[in-house]
C-alpha cells in the first residue's frame, strides 16, 4: 500500500523586542536564572499585564509580508494549563480573533517547483519558562526569565508533503522574518524553534489520518529527520495492523527516533476563554499603511530585481538572498565594484569560503563590503589579475589594509604593457620548441589544451601580473 505524508508546521518565533509581552522586564539571552523575572511574570496576585506594543507592529509586519488579513478587532485568551513553569496556571495567548489570519507563502522545492503553502493563523503569545533538570538531583529547577517573553506562533495549513518540503518552508520562514528585523531566529538561543504535525494516509484518499505532534524542533536538518523517522513510524504501526495515537512526541536527536511524551490536547482541554484584563485590539487603517510603508524590500522581490535589474542567474539569485545580511553585503560592494556578475562570484565564492573556514558571520568579518568592492573594481579594471586578486584577498583578510593599498606595496599591478608582453611570449615561445612542434601540428579541436602549456608558462615568469587576456591573444598569433 502507497501512502501519502501530510504535514503541517506550528513555528514559534521570538519577537526582537527590549522588553516582554505584558511587562517592562528584559528579554537578554543569558542573564542569571530569574534575573529578569518581574512580579508580573511571576504571576503575582492582582498585578495587570500591559501589552507591548513593539510586538504587536511586529506581528502585523508579519502578516503583511504573507498576504494575511488583520485582525481587527484581535482578542487575547487565557491557556490554562499547569506546570510549574507557568507560575500564573495559564497561559496568555490567542485563539478565535489571532492577529494575523489567512496568509500564504511561495517555496522554491529542490527541483525548482514554486509550491504555495497556506497560513492559517499567526498569534501572539507568551513564552512559558524553563525547567532545568541537570544538576539538581532528584528535583527540578525552574528558570522563569523567559516567562512572558514575545512569540508570534505560525500555524501552517496541512499543506506540506515531505520533510523535505517541511525543511524548506522552515527555512523560507526564518529569512522572512529576519528581513523583517522582527527575530534574530537564533535557534541555538530558542528564538526560532516548531512543532510538526504528521499524519499518513492511503493515496488518493481525501480523509487526514490520525496526527503526531513532534515538539520543538529548533534546526532544518532536525526538522526533517524527526518527521522522517515519523513517517516511517506510522507506516510500520499501519502494516502491522495496529492504529496511530493522536499524542505528542519527543525528537530525540541522539538516537534520531521520536518517543511518546503525553496525550494530544484538543483547544477544550485548555479551557480558552477571553482574558478580561486586556481589551481587544484595534487596528486604525492609518497604523496599517504606516507599517506597510516601514517594510524593507522582502526576499521574493529582491531575487527578482537581481535577475531583471542585474542580470544575474536564477542560482546566483538565490543564494545572495538567502539571508538579508548577504544580500546587503553583495548589495554595497556592488556599489563601489559596478560589475555585478563579477562582484556575486567574488561573494559567493571566495568570500563565503573564508567565513566558512574560520566559522564567521558575516557581522564578524575582517574583509568589509566596501573593500571586497574596491578588490573586485581592480580585477575589472585591470589594475590586477583573478590569480592574484586572491593573494591580495588573503592579505586584506589578514588585516594587511586595502585592495589598493595592498597592490601599492607588494608592487602587483597588472603588466598591461603589450610589449613587455610580447617579450614574455617570445621568450617562452623559443624556450619549448618541441611544444610549439606538438601545438602546430595538432587539430584546431586539440589546440585549445595545449596552448594552457603556454599560458602558463607566461604566467609564471611574469609572477601572474601579465594580462592573461593579452597572453592568450599574442600566444595564438605568435603560433599559427
């Protein structure tokens, strides 16, 4: 029996703002455990949340970067459950008014298919706290400096066929919402983390099955291990003739499998009702238009100028907007560098390595855009060759200045000079005659290998300064 994978994602994303959701304390990765845990956070008697409204415009941000509606009037609710991360016994969320409903977003699959996957809702909420289990013993240690802490959580529709296609939603997401400047979608830190909802059933039919939620998942490479695995899980529980329990698992990355960690709760066993100390929220069309009017240029539209603007490749396209940061990087060096095929080589190729091989971001980079700029104006300039642009790179990269001042010290322009050229090729041509022979008396389909004989050789007597346009050029006269 075949079956088809239905898949659906609930993302959280903590919100970039200074303070919480409903108090003034700091939301700072790393403080002392409940350092930055106020009285309203604890859930003290008759303290009042005050909403924020730094996250409230980032949600809205939000939605109008995936074509959604906003809610107005949108309604917060109390969650009510109990755990002892939760010191209010419940949670302050959204359910039946979210702020952002009915949005979609297009994802570029892996064989260049557009797919477009539906939005149901995104809701603001506050985080719970942390239980901390190591090194207590027997007991249980409870952190609440993330308690109340800003999330829109994002709430796929079952749209989703594959961990593959789940993976590139996840990271579709993540560039978004860094564009938009509203998370640093740090997932190490737990700014950016999802739970799936997987379910199979038999191809063809119209009926969702029996659903697992997989929970907090924080990378792409996890996210489609975990519903892999699940997937496998739940056809082997079919085949045998038994049933899929609606539940909630754990992704255990160690032993790559998922194991059962409660029940699923349906939206009644947490009793939602609206919260009566906060009032609705209204949305002026005013406050819209000045939200839309602050958004940067979103990925989708900055792949398309690259490629009718620039003329860069589809490819190219892609990878340089990727993420914001990259894409700002390609954009200033190409204001000082002009040549924008050149410059995306450069930035993609040499420049992405070193970050790699020294495991940098981009923020922490020693060669900044203006002078990756300046090196690629004098490759396209002339001034000096590809060969040695990336000497000059190595040393700009050790901190050794600019391009131009690199160049000026090591005495590496370019040997432009075409008869001081021509002198080289001489030289080298009446230094091999046995290779001249072999050129000459080769086909015309041959010649092109063997005169990368002579190339060379130029090259390397001229220490990889001569003009390797003008080589080729004069090489081939001289040896008709």
């Amino acid at each position: 029996m075949k079956y088809e994978t239905v898949i659906g994602l609930e993302i959280h994303v903590q919100l970039a703002t200074q303070s919480k959701l409903f108090s003034g304390a700091a939301t700072r990765y790393g403080a002392e455990p409940n350092a930055q845990a106020c009285i309203i956070d604890l859930g003290m008697p008759g303290v009042l949340p005050v909403i924020n409204e730094t996250a409230i415009k980032m949600a809205v941000k939000f939605g109008l970067a995936v074509n959604a509606s906003i809610t107005s009037p949108s309604v917060f609710a109390r969650k009510n459950y109990f755990y002892p991360d939760l010191p209010k016994g419940y949670q302050i969320s959204q359910l039946d008014l979210p702020i952002v409903a009915n949005g979609s977003i297009d994802v570029q699959l892996d064989d260049g298919e557009i797919k477009t996957i539906r939005i149901t809702r995104a809701h603001l909420e506050e985080d719970a706290g942390k239980s901390v289990h190591e090194g207590y013993g027997e007991h249980t240690a409870i952190d609440l400096n993330r308690a109340g802490t800003p999330l829109i959580e994002i709430v796929s529709e079952p749209d989703i066929r594959s961990a593959k296609e789940a993976a590139a939603y996840m990271k579709k997401i993540h560039s978004l919402i860094r564009y938009l400047e509203i998370s640093d979608g740090n997932m190490q830190e737990g700014s950016f983390r999802c739970d799936a909802n997987v379910s199979i059933r038999e191809d063809g039919s119209s009926e969702l099955g029996t659903r697992a939620e997989i929970k907090n998942i924080n990378s792409f490479r996890f996210v489609e291990k975990a519903i892999d695995y699940e997937v496998e899980r739940q056809i082997d529980l079919l085949e045998s003739g038994k049933k899929v329990t609606q539940e909630t698992r754990l992704y255990d990355a160690n032993k790559n499998e998922t194991r059962s960690m409660r029940s699923k709760e349906e939206a009644n066993d947490y009793r939602y009702f609206p919260d009566p100390d906060l009032l609705p929220v209204m949305f002026s069309d005013e406050l819209i238009k000045s939200i839309e009017q602050s958004m940067p240029e979103l990925p989708d539209a900055k792949r398309q100028r690259f490629i009718d603007e620039l003329g860069l490749s589809v490819y190219d396209s892609d990878n340089l907007t990727a993420s914001r940061e990259l894409a700002n990087y390609f954009e200033q060096a190409l204001a000082i560098a002009t040549n924008a095929k050149l410059t995306a080589n450069w930035v993609m190729g040499e420049f992405l390595a070193a970050l790699n091989k020294e495991g940098l971001d981009i923020s922490d980079t020693p060669v900044s855009a203006d002078m990756l700029g300046g090196l690629v104006k004098r490759i396209d300039d002339n001034t000096i060759s590809g060969k040695i642009a990336k000497q000059v790179f190595d040393a700009m990269w050790n901190g050794e200045g600019s391009a131009d001042q690199i160049i000026e010290a090591q005495g590496l322009h370019q040997v432009t000079d075409t008869g001081a050229i021509e002198k080289l090729v001489d030289d080298v041509i009446n230094a091999n005659p046995k290779q001249v022979e072999q050129y000459q008396n080769s086909p015309d389909d041959k010649k092109g290998k063997l005169i990368g004989f002579f190339v060379g050789q130029v090259m390397k007597t001229s220490q990889g300064k001569a003009n390797p346009q003008q080589v080729n050029k004069l090489l081939k006269e001289k040896l008709k």
